[in-house]
C-alpha cells in the first residue's frame, strides 16, 4: 500500500461532492509538501505550534516528525501528555519518543496544559478532550497520518488525562486507539468522602469496546500512591482496580494473566485471552517512585513496551462490536460506515440512526433509507434536502446524513459517500 489518495470532484444538480477514495489508512494531510520551515529529528528538534481551537482558545504543542517522514506515506501519531507543572519539552525528554531508537517513524505531540495541567486533575477546568480533537483534525489535515494509528500517553496528571479521560471519552476513544498511563492520577469523584480505593466507581463511557489500555506504576510512587486512597479532596483508586474497571468495560475475565519478571521485581498483569490477550496490561514495579521508567534504573523501560503496544492495537485491529443487529423489513444486511470503527448502530423499524467515528454520539444521524435505485439518484436525493449533508449507498439503499456539512470522507471500503462541500 503506497498510501495514495484519489478525489474525484463531481458535481449533479449544482451540488459539488466529492467522491473520495482513499487507500486504508491515509489522512487528507497525504501528498502535501512539509513545509521547508519545519523541521524533523530527536529531542530539542521539534516544532512549536500554535493553534486556536473551535472554542476559540490559543494553545501550543510540540510536534516532532521523524527523520524518514514521507508525505506519500501514512504515519502513525502519538500524544505525550506532560505531568502537572511540567511542560511538552518536559515531556519530550521524559519520554524520549522524539528519539529514533524508539519511534522510528512516528509523529509526536507533546502538548502544553494550560495552568500546566489537564482536564482531570481536580484544580483543571479546561477542555482538553475538545483541544485533542481540534489537534487530531488539524494535524490530520496537514501531514500524512494513518487515522488508524493514532494514540496517547501521559505522565501523571497526562497519563490520567490519557488513560482515564481521553480513553473514557465517548469520541476521543473511537479516535485514538490505544492509550498509555504512566505513574497515572485517575482521581474519582467531586470529595474524598466515602473514598474506598478498592471499589471507587470509575467514570468511564468509551464509544467502543475493546479499549487497549497499559499503565506503568510504581509500588513506591509517593506522590499517586499504588494503593490509591484520598488526595486533593478526591479518591484514587488502587492501580489494579482502576485497570479490572477497564477489563470489565471490554468483556474480558477480571482474573489477569500474571508474569513476574526481573526476579519477581515486575508483575505484568495482562487482560483479555486469544486475539484480545494483554489489550488491558499492567506492569506493577518495585522500588519505583513517580516517574516515567527508562534506561532501565527501575527494570523496564517504558517507552519501547509502549511503542510496541501500540503498533499492535491498532483501531484496525479492535473495531468496536456493533450495539445491535439488523432485523427489520428492509431486507438487506445492516448499513456499514464509511469506515470500519467506531460504529453504533440502532434500529427501530424503518429509521436508523448511525454514528460513525468521526461523529459525536446520538447526533441526529442517518435516517430513513431510501432505494433510490443508483449512487447518482441517492446523491440528488441528498441535494433536494437542505438537511442532507451527506448520503452513503450501500446495498441499493441511500443513507442520508443529516446536518452534518463537513464530513471528512474516509477510507471506502464498503460504501461510497457523496460529501456536500
Ligand atoms: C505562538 O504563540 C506565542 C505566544 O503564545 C508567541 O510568542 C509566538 O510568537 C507564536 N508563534 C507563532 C509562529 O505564531
Ligand atoms: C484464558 O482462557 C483459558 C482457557 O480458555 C482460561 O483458563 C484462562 O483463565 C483465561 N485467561 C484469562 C486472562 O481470561
Ligand atoms: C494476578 O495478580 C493479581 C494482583 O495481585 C491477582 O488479583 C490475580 O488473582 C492474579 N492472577 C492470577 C491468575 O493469579
């Protein structure tokens, strides 16, 4: 797969669509020219950017390309999130995922918290979740990513910013695929009232099952003890109940596969069996404060586990269950995405509503299907609706998307997609 990207611009009855079809797995950003400005490389080499969000906020990130960044080729991406006080250069040299022995051919984002922190902690009031999205959008955009290999990693407040909130969120998680928590803080609750670490509910709604989650934490973490317990007028839960919350939340058995390791210094405690075995893994380590493990002082190195974890979970290699079965009248297999993940699927009789990955969740969505016997046919349909965003034909049947005018069309590998421009 060369990673080549064909449009074909159209337009019937006055509506201009585009007909995209890309191969799997490359972002609108492929075949764009890097801007000579910026520059690629290890630590210290990567680029200060500013971006303004949707809410209309100015934030900034670091953005490393790797020294083999093709333009023609996807790339996957990954966010290293700061701990609390730290900064995205902080993070950099923290995690090391800039330098080339660990990440190859990665893009990384170390961004800056505003206040430096992340939404989570209990003094942050920030939407972070909404700036990694408007940063995936915007990145996208730009360079050449595989959206199916996008993922995230934090220290402390950021590892609980990835593992807890993004990976709990119902859109960020059909976004990124696989999360990271280092010496993570997974505060619960508005009080330390009532605060037992063994059995604290864990708020989480992820938009998939299948979450891949690995934490890294210290039996000797000082700061965001193990054990969990009370702390800043919250509760923190103990690290292997906060990660049976997630084995739970995927349908695995509770029960972890164990493996000591390094004269029994390190326990790695790994979910899920066959295909799904270690998606949710825990590497509990002794002698260890709050830190980020590498160059081998506490055993492990974190980095490299965390590498190879996500080049194996990808969202290609966990699409999420479908909610429900197809079992009306219509006769004919259930309506597919555009794109293979991230998909919700309800019916009730002749309406239907799908949310893809790139929607948010219980937006009015696809309803009443029509046959309207071709493509072209079900793109004017679409055009004669002034809610029709955009239609996907699938089975003879025409899906039409209502009031959403910007989709980005993604791979089609199913159904071909009209997008009103
Ligand atoms: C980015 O924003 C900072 C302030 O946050 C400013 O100092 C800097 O000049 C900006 N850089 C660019 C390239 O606009
Ligand atoms: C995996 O499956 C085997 C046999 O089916 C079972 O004995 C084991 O407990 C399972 N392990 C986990 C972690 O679910
Ligand atoms: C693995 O270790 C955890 C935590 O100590 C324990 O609860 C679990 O029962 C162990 N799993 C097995 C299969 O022994």
């Amino acid at each position: 797969m060369t990673g080549s990207i064909r449009f074909f611009g159209l337009c019937v009855l006055g509506l201009c669509i585009l007909l995209g079809h890309a191969d799997a797995g490359a972002s609108r950003g492929c075949g764009k020219a890097l801007n000579p400005r910026l520059k690629k490389g290890g630590t210290g080499q990567s680029n200060k950017i500013n971006i303004t969000t949707s809410k209309g906020v100015k934030r900034t990130f670091l953005l490393h390309f790797p020294d083999n960044y093709d333009e023609n080729r996807p790339h996957g991406l990954i966010f290293s999130f700061h701990g609390r006080t730290r900064d995205g250069a902080q993070q950099e040299s923290l995690s090391k995922m800039s330098e080339s022995s660990k990440n190859p051919h990665m893009l990384v984002v170390y961004p800056d918290g505003i206040d430096n922190q992340w939404q989570g902690d209990p003094a942050a009031t920030t939407d972070d979740v909404g700036f990694t999205l408007d940063m995936i959008n915007a990145l996208e955009a730009q360079y050449c990513i595989d959206p199916d290999q996008i993922f995230a990693a934090g220290q402390s407040n950021g590892g609980g910013f990835s593992a807890n909130i993004l990976a709990c969120d119902s859109v960020a998680s059909q976004r990124i695929a696989a999360f990271a928590g280092v010496s993570g803080a997974y505060y619960q609750g508005t009080s330390d009232a009532n605060c037992d670490a063994n059995t604290v509910h864990i708020k989480c709604k992820p938009g998939r099952k299948n979450v891949p989650v690995i934490e890294f934490h210290g039996k000797k973490d000082e700061t965001i003890p193990y054990d969990g317990g009370k702390r800043r007028n919250r509760c923190l839960p103990y690290i292997p109940h906060f990660m049976t919350a997630w084995a739970q939340r995927n349908g695995l058995s509770t029960r972890p596969t164990n493996t000591s390791l390094h004269s029994g210094h390190v326990q790695k405690m790994e979910w899920g069996n066959g295909s799904t075995k270690g998606i949710n893994t825990h590497y509990a380590i002794d002698n260890m404060p709050h830190t980020w493990p590498g160059d081998s002082k506490y055993y492990v190195n974190a980095t490299p586990l965390i590498m190879d974890f996500f080049e194996k979970w990808t969202l290609a290699t966990t699409p999420s269950a479908r909610t429900a079965s197809y079992s009306s009248s219509m006769n004919a297999p259930a309506p597919i995405c555009p794109y293979k993940n991230g998909q919700q699927y309800w019916s009730s009789g002749k309406n239907f509503r799908i949310s893809c990955s790139a929607d948010t969740p219980n937006t009015p969505a696809y309803t009443g299907a029509t046959m309207p016997g071709s493509f072209a046919a079900c793109i004017a349909e679409c055009a004669a609706e002034a809610q029709c965003g955009h239609a996907v034909y699938y089975y003879d049947r025409c899906w039409k998307k209502k009031g959403r005018p910007s989709y980005i069309a993604r791979a089609g590998d199913f159904a071909r997609v009209a997008v009103k421009n």
